[in-house]
C-alpha cells in the first residue's frame, strides 16, 4: 500500500485523530498547530478577539461556564471512551469543558500522537504542485510561519515544505457570522458576538437581547440572566407575543422572522430601541449575537479550489474530498449536528484508506455527479445552501462511512442516547444534562465502554 507523507492543519480533535489514522495506516502525517497546546476548541482562553464582532485571531468561543451539550458516554471516539476515571476534573455526564481538554490531551498521550504535532506553527499557504503534464497533482507546496523565543524575544519565521497529501482540520467556530438587521450599524449600545463572550459580569443590571437560541444562545442566555436586569432571546420558533420562560423570570423569548441569515430582529433604533418581528420592542443596553459561525480557509484563498458560498464548502464529495484533486487534499470535521468525534475517526479512517490505495474513490467525474446530485437534492427539499453540512439524526453518513472503511457501524446505544438527549434539550431545557431516563441505556453504554 501507499505510504504518504501528509501535512495535517490543526490539532484539535479532528486533527488528532487524523493523524492516528494516517499513521496506523503507514502514513507520516505532521500536524501544524498555531495554538501552544492540542484540543483545539476545546482550550479554554480568557482572551477575547479585540473585535467584539470579529475573529480577532482568537480561535476559542468557549465560554466559562460551558458544559457539554452530548452526554460524555456518546461524544467520545469509538475507541478510546471519554469515561470518568481518578484523573478527571469533572466527572459529570455533561462535564465541563476542562475534561474534554483533558480527554483530548489523553487521547493524544495514548496515541503517541504529540511528537507529530509542530506546536505555534500556523499554516499561512497550501499550494498545489501541478504533475509534467500540468493536469494530476503532484504534491503540495506548505508554507507556514512558526513563532519561538530567542534571546527574549519572540521571533516569527516563515518556511515551506513539500508533502504528498494535505488534511485540513483547522475547525469552524472561529470566524463569527452576524445576523443582517436593519439599522444595527447605527445602534448606540454595545454589541458581541457569542465567539468573544466568555462570563457575564459586564451585563450587570442591563436590559440584553440575545440573538439566537441553539446551544451557545441557549446557555448564554442564562449565564446571563443570572446578572441582567432582563434578558431578552429572539427565536425562530416561539409563538407571537413576549413569552417567559418558567425558571429565569427575567428571561423572555421573542418571535423572529425566519429568513436565511436569521435576521430576527426587524430593525435596531438608534434610541436603544430593540423591535422585534411581531412588533414588540425592548430599549436594550446590549445585544449579543448567538448566529453562528463561518467556515474559512485562508491558507487555501490564493488557490481558489475550493469556495465557500453561504457556509457551503464545495464542490465535496461527501464533505470530504474536492473530486478533482481526491484523494490528496481532505477536509475533516465539516459535518455539524451528529455524533462528533467518531464522525471524525471515520473520516479520517476513510481518507487514510483513500491515500493508501486500500480503499477506492470513484473516478473524479462520478464523485462531481454525486456531489450535484447533493445539492438538486437540498434545493428541491427547499434547504438552504448553509445546511449542507447538517447531518441530521438518521446516520446515513457515519453507516455509509463505516461501510467504506470497513469498520464497526457505530453502536446502537450511541445513537439512542445522542437522539434521547437532543430531545431533551426542547422539553427540559433547565434540567437536560442532569435529569434523564435512560439509565438503562447508560449501563449498556458502559458495559460496551469497559
Ligand atoms: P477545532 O477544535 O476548532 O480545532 C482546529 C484547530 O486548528 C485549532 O487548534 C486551531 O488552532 C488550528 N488551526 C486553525 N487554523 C490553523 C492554521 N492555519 N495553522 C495551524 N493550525 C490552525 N462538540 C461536541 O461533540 N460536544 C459538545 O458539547 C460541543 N460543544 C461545543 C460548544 C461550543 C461553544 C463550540 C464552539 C463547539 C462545540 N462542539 C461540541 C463542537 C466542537 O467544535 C467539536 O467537538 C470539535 O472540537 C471540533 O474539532 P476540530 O478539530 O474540527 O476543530
């Protein structure tokens, strides 16, 4: 089989786990990691973007309080469970984010996996190497800037090297998407994206409005209506008319017009004014915007061969390989709303498969014909462009993948419990990561675990 010398882009949890897979499968993968640990995400930092609204070069959006939203039993690779044991540092269901840091460094530890990783070494360019006759690909051109301390003094240095294959895994909760509201530009209060919240503390006393309730606007909400004098969340689903919520008294919710970019809010008055679709208004001190994040690649900007239209990268077979240039370029950790983590292993299992030869990609035509096939589908469904890469609830993907690499489907008690606690979140949105019913379902888990 094929053995490659691969350049993989980000230590967080896609990145590592690609890099065990390539190299079980005979692969040199090295990872460039511009953070000065592994865990991606995951890494917790204080520091926020100088930019309340933008990226800022902060990569973390995590926020002090953050829990998991997936039960611990589920989130974890197949193989290597992300149990509570004697070294955790919280062993609830729904820990904190500190012990999925430590699971990944774990995770890493295990696998032997630190010494392939080149720590605050940031990839700035990825340029195809054309073949002679100027059509296959032949290589990629990796250039990156590594920053260290010499004499005091941090001093930044910019190399290039050549590796057969590319795996990009640099993660997509880092560059802040806002919602298009009318009049927001002008608005005299102040304004964050979720990406920079980290504690509540500067919403003291003030009137705030949340935009957008899935999990960071649904937590941050609460976080801070602990401070606030009143919170209040525009929704794409709550009914018209300002409506409570049962245990945050200063908590309401708010209609939102359903549009693509979730404009939920019709237009910000420069008095401090907030109306909302149904007509209703609130002056607000605040407003935080809870919408999402976008995918970007600029190390791949100058090469143009992939494109992001309204948070769609494409064309990608199965959100995976662009169909010309597969196997050697990957994109790993695309995919939102599953089972992460093992999501990922398949993935990077199928794209050491892919380069070794053991498993085989259809021809480059057949995997554009899918790709399009994809998208009539999506637009005949009516779903825009940026649920592209939503993998619902049916594992579809994750049994297809299992079945190209030749792995074990993912277990079925996995499924019941990712599904289980979704559900819950909608029902018991207070109490969902410590009530549930599915302990039955818990015993199995960890019997299959141990
Ligand atoms: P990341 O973890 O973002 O890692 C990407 C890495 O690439 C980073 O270390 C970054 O520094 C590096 N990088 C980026 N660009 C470059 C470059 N040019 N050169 C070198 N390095 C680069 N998932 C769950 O399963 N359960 C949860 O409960 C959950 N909660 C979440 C809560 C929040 C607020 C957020 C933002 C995400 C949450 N997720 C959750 C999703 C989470 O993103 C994934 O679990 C997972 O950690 C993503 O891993 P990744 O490796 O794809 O990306």
């Amino acid at each position: 089989m094929a053995s490659s010398r691969v350049a993989v882009i980000g230590a967080g949890a896609a990145g590592l786990v690609a890099a065990r897979e390539l190299r079980r499968e005979g692969h040199s993968p090295v990872v460039f990691e511009r953070a000065a640990g592994v865990g991606g995400t995951w890494r917790y930092d204080d520091a926020a973007s100088a930019d309340p609204l933008g990226a800022g070069g902060v990569h973390g959006s995590l926020y002090a309080s953050l829990r998991t939203n997936l039960p611990r039993e589920s989130m974890g690779f197949l193989d290597f469970p992300f149990v509570a044991d004697e070294g955790s540092v919280d062993p609830r269901r729904f820990p904190g984010h500190q012990e999925v840091l430590r699971y990944l460094e774990a995770f890493a530890r295990r696998f032997d996996l630190l010494g392939l990783v080149r720590l605050e070494t940031e990839v700035v360019g990825v340029r195809r190497r054309v073949d002679g006759a100027g059509a296959g690909v032949a290589g990629w051109t990796v250039s990156y800037c590594s920053r260290k301390l010499a004499g005091g003094e941090l001093q930044e240095e910019e190399q290039s090297e050549v590796f057969d294959a590319v795996v990009v895994c640099n993660g997509h909760f880092a560059e802040p998407r806002l919602a298009e509201i009318a009049g927001i530009d002008g608005w005299p209060g102040k304004q964050l994206h979720s990406h920079s919240y980290r504690v509540p503390d500067q919403f003291h006393g003030q009137v705030v409005v949340v935009i957008g309730y899935h999990p960071s606007g649904m937590d941050i909400s609460r976080d801070i209506a602990g401070v606030a004098k009143e919170v209040h969340v525009a929704i794409r689903s709550a009914p018209c008319g300002m409506q409570s919520t049962t245990a945050h008294a200063n908590l309401w919710l708010h209609p939102m017009v359903i549009t693509w970019y979730y404009s939920t809010i019709e237009c910000a008055e420069e008095d401090g004014s907030v109306v909302f679709q149904d007509g209703s208004r609130v002056k607000a001190d605040s407003v935080v915007h809870c919408t999402g994040y976008k995918y970007r690649f600029p190390f791949l900007e100058e090469d143009g061969m992939v494109s992001v239209d309204d948070n769609r990268v494409g064309p990608l077979y199965k959100h995976v390989f662009p169909p010309q240039m597969a196997p050697h370029i990957s994109f790993i950790g695309l995919p939102f709303k599953s089972i992460l983590f093992p999501v990922f292993r398949l993935q990077s299992n199928w794209v050491a498969g892919a380069l070794s030869g053991r498993i085989e990609l259809p021809s480059p035509e057949e995997m554009m014909l899918d790709v399009m096939a994809f998208y009539s589908d999506m637009e005949a469904r009516g779903w825009p462009k940026r649920f592209t890469h939503n993998l619902g609830v049916e594992f579809e993907y994750e049994d297809w993948l299992a079945e190209q690499c030749g792995l074990d489907k993912m277990e079925e008690w996995r499924r019941v419990i990712y599904v289980a606690a979704r559900a819950r979140v909608s029902v018991r949105l207070e109490s969902y990561r410590d009530e549930w019913d599915d302990d039955q379902l818990l015993a199995q888990a960890h019997n299959d675990l141990s």
